[in-house]
C-alpha cells in the first residue's frame, strides 16, 4: 500500500485551512435568513470535488441544493457512498460563546466553530483522504460516490425524493457515514445503532386575546396551564411514555448487548461532571448508557406563551404553545406514535382550547449488522488512523436518511465517527479536535484502500 504518511504530515496546514474556510459559511438550513449562505457552504463543497477532476453536480431542490460527485469507476472493487451534510444547527445562545460561532478559532488542540464536528470537519476528512490518493497515485483504488447534504440539521426532508429518482446514480456497496462520535477521547468506535426521531410543535389558542387573570382566571382555560398539563401527561413518574402503544414495536436490548454496554469504560461520575449535573435520572430499569443508546425519550424542546419582560404581569395569556420530540428506539414509527399521539393530546385539551399539532419530521431509529465484511475493514482502517481498534457503539443521535439508505439502496452502513461526546454539538462551543481530523483523514485514507479489496458476489 502507497504510505501516505509524508503527505498528510505535509498538508495539515492546507487541510485545517480549508476547513476554516467551510466552517466560516454561516450555512444554518433551519433558518431561512441564512438560504444564501448555506447554498455557498454546497458551492464550496462542490468545488473542492471539482478540484479532484470528479464528476460533480449541484442539485436543486425544494429546499437546500445537495452536491453529488463522483470518482471514476474501479472494475472488480465495491463501490462506497459516502454520505455527509454541509449544514449546521443555529448558534445561538450567542453570548455563551467563547469565540464567535462562524469564526473558527483554535484553542488547546481544538477548532472551535459551529459545524466543526457535526458534520463539516468529519465530512471533510473523506474528501481530503480521496485528494490524498489522487495527489499521491493519481487515482482512488475504488469508485467513490458522494452525496453531501444541506438539510440535514432540519430533517432532510428533500432528501428521500431525491433517493427515490436517483436509486441507480447512486448504486453502491457500503455507505459511509462520519457524523457521530468515537467512544471517548483515545477510544475510536463504530456505531452500530442510531435512534429515530419524532418532532411536533403543539399550539394552544384560548380566549381571542389575552385577559385580565384576576377578572377572568378560574373562568376560562389558560392556554399556558393546559400546555403544561398536556404536555407532563405525556410521561409518567418512572420516566415511562404514557402513549398508548408507545413500546410496542420496540427490538429489546438482548442480554449480550447489555452485558457488552455494561463492558465499557463508562464513568457515572465523570458523565454527570461533563454536563454539569449532581444526579441522572431517566426510564427506570436501564442503566444510562442503555437510556443514551438504545431506550426512547421525551424531551420539551422550547415552550412559550405568556408574560416573559421584566417584573410581574397578572396575565391570562390567549396563546401558548411548544416544540417538543421523542427519540425513537429501533423498530418503533414515527407515524404510529404520531397518530396515537394526537388521539391522547385532543383527549387531553381542555375545553375552551383549540389545539393545533404539527408533525414536523420522523425517522426510524437503526441497527446495522456488525457481521460484514465492511466492518472489518473498517475495523482495520481506524486502527491505522488511531492506533487502536475501535468498540462497537450506539448512539442516542438521528441520521434520518440512514434507514433510506438502507433500505433503497441495499447498501449496508458503516457510521464512523471522528467526534467526542462533549464536542458541544449542537451546544455553544463546538469543537473537533484537530488530532482527531487528522486521523479520522488518515483512517479514511485507509479505508478505500481496505474497502477496495472486498470482492463483491453477483
Ligand atoms: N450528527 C448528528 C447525529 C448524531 C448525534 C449521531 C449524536 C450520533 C450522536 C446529526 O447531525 C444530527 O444532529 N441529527 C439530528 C437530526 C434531526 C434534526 C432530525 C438530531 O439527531 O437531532
Ligand atoms: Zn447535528
């Protein structure tokens, strides 16, 4: 095998440059004020495939362009998808900051900025392995397809139509995925599970506009009291979803798999250290690696209405509403929970409300089998790129396409990460740690190489 150690050790200033100069695009696909900028982040990203000679489009669509290119076919080698996206989650809150979000700073062997992990820097390093064997041999050993998103952030929502109409452009072998986290810093991984995801806004309307709560209090519904009430009803005192038929589809946890969880160097201590917490809680019976990988949750994500300035307002608010989601173990569907859910909300809302929920996005969680001969050179590669074989893992994020994937295209997935847990994704701060860039480069380096030699039957 060409020994890519000189290059890369010769170009890790360019590579880091370059991804300074991605991270710089304020690309968040969420907000629509930023629609310019995320399609520049997708300009630059096809460029940088432009620059390899590789067939490269950027493809329109309902929302965000997504960039597709690709290597040259390899006669007799599998041909790998790498998939990725070039969008981010808003930055805010802003003034918690250390550095400003879209200015990437670097700071203690880390680059801060928002993206730097998830997914800009991961999705990088296999963009910088494949300009790594041109440069070098002139060539990748295996085909090389990839499709880099711009709506991940916001639950990919064009994505699958396009996945349906290009089935046969992107026929592939294996999927490769670097938008997760290696099992702590020095102990790269292999995630073998993701869960899904269920997202609804649920908007209460009460009286037609607000009122005086002591002349009317106690007489009418407070949309705010109702939302609270509709809400915490949803979940019961053992941390248990109280949706009829919640658990029902659900693949258990096997008793190997929780004796493998329980194997792991995990510290309670030093998780609850890490976020700041005296105590964890969660679904009773499951130990917190169990409740983090592989159990379903329920989380308030953001919740208005009412009087929020400064000093006391004695205010019977008219309107009141929330953002809030499940995290969905394998086998559970989206759409099942949310039609169980709207017949238990309407139950629940009080007269003198009307209550409006919006389905705003579901994916399936995922298992993918450890038992391919993908794995295994993955396996090899990231010992080559970290110096250590890497634990099987699974993680409590949502890449909503990967089922799709799957599924579609028959390909099996292989999501390596290059992350660490506390990274701040999605949180103030992120980070990726430059070390891991360079090796999460080197081990992808390794990968086609090890990729390339699986002979595929049919
Ligand atoms: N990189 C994450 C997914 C992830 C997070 C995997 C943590 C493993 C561990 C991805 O970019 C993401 O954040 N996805 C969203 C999807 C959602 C908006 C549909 C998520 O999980 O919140
Ligand atoms: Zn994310």
């Amino acid at each position: 095998m060409t020994n890519f150690n000189s290059y890369l050790e010769e170009h890790r200033q360019r590579f880091e440059d370059d991804l300074c100069e991605l991270l710089r695009i304020p690309s968040v696909s969420t907000d629509s004020q930023y629609k310019h900028e995320v399609r520049q982040a997708g300009e630059w990203v096809a460029n940088q495939f432009r620059k390899l000679q590789f067939e490269t489009e950027l493809i329109e669509t309902a929302g965000h362009p997504i960039v597709y290119a690709e290597s040259p076919p390899v006669e007799g080698a599998p041909t790998v998808l790498v998939y990725g996206h070039y969008d981010v989650q808003p930055p805010d809150p802003l003034d918690e900051w250390i550095s400003p979000p879209f200015e990437p700073t670097c700071r203690d062997g880390n680059i801060y900025a928002r993206g730097a992990t998830d997914d800009k820097g991961q999705m990088l390093t296999h963009i910088k392995s494949a300009q790594a064997w041109i440069e070098t041999t002139g060539k990748l050993p295996l085909q090389v397809k990839y499709l880099i998103e711009g709506e991940e952030e916001s639950g990919s929502e064009n994505l699958g139509p396009f996945l349906e109409i290009a089935q046969e452009r992107l026929a592939c072998d294996v999927v490769v995925i670097s938008d997760c986290s290696q099992f702590a810093p020095g102990q790269p991984a292999i995630t073998y599970g993701l869960k899904g995801i269920a997202y609804y806004e649920l908007r209460l309307t009460g009286p037609k506009q607000d009122l005086h709560s002591g002349s009317f209090g106690g007489a009418v519904s407070n949309p705010i009291n109702a939302l609270s009430r509709m809400l915490a009803a949803l979940i019961d005192e053992n941390n248990r979803v109280t949706i009829p038929g919640f658990y029902d589809d659900i693949e258990p946890l096997s008793d190997r798999e929780r004796q493998q969880f329980a194997a792991l160097p995990f510290s309670e201590q030093e998780f609850k250290n890490q976020i700041g917490v005296e105590d964890l809680s969660g679904e009773i019976g499951y130990t917190t690696l169990e409740r983090r990988w592989a159990r379903p949750t329920y989380d308030i994500n953001g919740i208005w209405g009412g009087y929020q300035g400064e000093g006391g307002k004695t205010v019977l608010p008219a309107r009141a509403g929330a953002k809030f989601s499940f995290r969905l173990a394998p086998g559970q569907v989206p759409e099942q929970i949310s039609s169980a859910l709207e017949s238990m909300l309407t139950e629940l809302c009080p007269p003198g409300i009307s209550m409006e929920l919006e389905d705003m996005h579901g994916a399936p969680g995922i298992v993918v089998s450890l038992d391919s001969p993908f794995m295994s050179a993955a396996a090899t590669a990231i010992e080559h790129g970290f110096g250590r074989p890497p634990v099987f893992i699974r993680e409590g994020g949502t890449i909503p396409v990967v089922t799709e994937f799957t599924e579609k295209l028959g390909a099996d997935a292989l999501l390596l990460g290059w992350g660490l847990d506390d990274d701040n994704t999605h949180s103030p701060n992120e980070k990726f740690c430059l070390a891991d860039f360079h090796r999460g480069i080197k081990a992808s380096t390794h990968l086609w190489q090890e990729l390339s030699k699986i002979i595929i039957d049919g």
